[in-house]
C-alpha cells in the first residue's frame, strides 16, 4: 500500500495568509473587494477569490472605483500607490506583510544617508516583482536592482554601496553577491540579510520532506518566483520530483515510481485545499 502524505511545512506563509484571510472576510460582508495585482501567485486560489467576487484591477483603473474597497497585497505597494487610493478617495486594505512593511521602512531611512554620502543603494531583487516595486518607490526610483552575479558590473565601485534583498530571495546567493561586491571594491561594504526567515527556513525543512518519499509532487503557481525555489530544492535531493499547477496535471507514469510513499508538498503561495484537492486525485491512480 502506497501511502500519499501532505507536508504539514508547506502552505501559505503568514503574510500570504493574512491578506487572503481579509480578503475573504470583506467578501463575506458583501463589499466589493479590488486587488491590485494578484493576490496571490496561484492561479487555482486567484479564481476562488474571484468566483466570490474578489476584482483584480491594475494602477491605472484604481480611478475608474466608484466604491467598496481597494486590498493592498503581502507584497506590497510603492507611495505613489497610496497617494492614487488617497486622491481617488477609496477605502484601503492594507495586508502589506509586515516583513516587507519593515523592509520599506528601512530602505527609506537607509537611503537618506547613502544620498548624503553619494552612494549607491542596491537591491538584490527580481526586477518588475511587486515587492521589488514597492521597494524602489521607497527610495525614488533610484536603487540598482541586480538578479544576478554578472549584473554587478552596472555599479561604480569607487562610491559608497549598500546593499538589500527582496524578501524571497536566497539568501546564500544574497552572500555570494555581496562578497563579489566585496572582492571588486577591496572593502567591505554595508548590507543587510533582509530575506524572510520564514520563507527561506522552508527550504531545508521541504528537502527533509522530499527525501522521506520515493515520489514528490509538488504544487504550485507557475509565475511564483518561491514555487521554482522550492521545487529545485525537491529536485535536488530526490530525482522523482515533480510540479503541478493542479490536479489535472498528474502523470500516472509519475505515480509508478513510488514503492511506498508519495509526498505532497507546495510553495508559500499553494493553499492547503489544492494539496488536499492533489492528494485525494493521487489516491485514486493508486
């Protein structure tokens, strides 16, 4: 007998959660509820929302409300953002995880000083990701993001360098970067590990799950940047992984492979209901 097991780790993080949780809430009062960007970066929970009536809307249709309420996500928003909700005169929900919240905050005071100092203030990001946006508006458009290793040659090692992360990005490669930085300026630089703890803590707890199971299928949104994280570390510690968007992605040639157990598992952005929803489709190619 083959056993199908649902990583208790796995599921939404707690910012992710929160806005959700709201999002329902104001749905369940019967006010309409306007996301800016997703909600969420899983298409399966973005169209439960939806089917109760949650409206996705971008920056430039934020005027075209007439009422209900406008939901900030755990991404969060750059100033310019509130000041459209402000002037357009539209009640905010502001589910902003309070890790990034803390982050923004910091980024502001920070550049502030490399300013005076005619620094460089570097955010080590996804470029156009939401948070990532929210983080330049703190700091007037003017940080240098950097994906990647290479991108480093865009700064001018001669100035003052500071140095943040995206929430979600590795933080080992976040350390890999700025001893680059380090290497081609000759000195130290100041920098700050802003990733979430508890989102990259989920790596090595999700590669102790993935090495329990002769099969691990792993759900997940295709445009979140945590879910391929995740997934790769699955992929590095037990070959017969896989990634589903949902159910009807299932390969029973997948299934096959599994001697006694398959494990379920999702990103920070994967609602507990579509494991379950997974889960329950595996049993039955059993």
């Amino acid at each position: 007998m083959v056993k199908v097991e649902i990583d208790s780790h796995s599921g939404f993080c707690f910012g992710v959660r929160k806005a959700i949780d709201s999002a329902d809430q104001i749905l369940k009062n019967g006010t309409p509820v306007y996301c800016v960007g997703d909600i969420v970066h899983n298409d399966a929970e973005a169209e439960r929302l939806y089917q109760s009536g949650m409206k996705i809307i971008s920056y430039n249709q934020i005027n075209q409300i007439k009422s209900g309420t406008v939901l900030f996500r755990a991404h969060g928003e750059p100033p310019a953002t509130y000041q459209l909700i402000k002037k357009a005169g539209l009640q905010l929900q502001d589910e902003t995880c309070p890790v990034v919240l803390k982050l923004q905050q910091r980024i502001k005071k920070a550049y502030q000083s490399v300013k005076e100092k005619e620094g460089q203030l570097v955010i080590f990001g996804k470029r156009g990701h939401a948070e990532v946006i929210g983080l330049e508006g703190q700091c007037e458009g003017q940080a240098i993001v950097i994906e990647k290793e290479e991108e480093i040659d865009q700064l001018d090692f001669t100035r003052p360098i500071e140095v943040f992360a995206q929430t979600t990005k590795n933080p080992d490669q976040l350390k890999c970067i700025v001893q680059l930085i380090e290497e081609r300026k000759g000195e130290s630089i100041t920098w700050h590990n802003t990733t979430c703890k508890q989102v990259t803590g989920r790596v090595p707890k999700i590669k102790s799950f993935a090495q329990q199971h002769n099969v691990i299928v792993f759900v997940g949104g295709k445009k979140s940047s945590n879910a391929k994280v995740l997934f790769a570390a699955c992929c590095e510690v037990n070959k017969h992984s896989y990634f589903v968007s949902d159910a009807s992605e299932l390969d029973s040639k997948w299934l096959s492979e599994a001697r006694s157990s398959i494990g379920v598992c999702g990103a920070t952005s994967t609602p507990l209901w579509q494991m379950e929803e997974v889960a329950e489709s595996i049993k039955k190619f059993l």
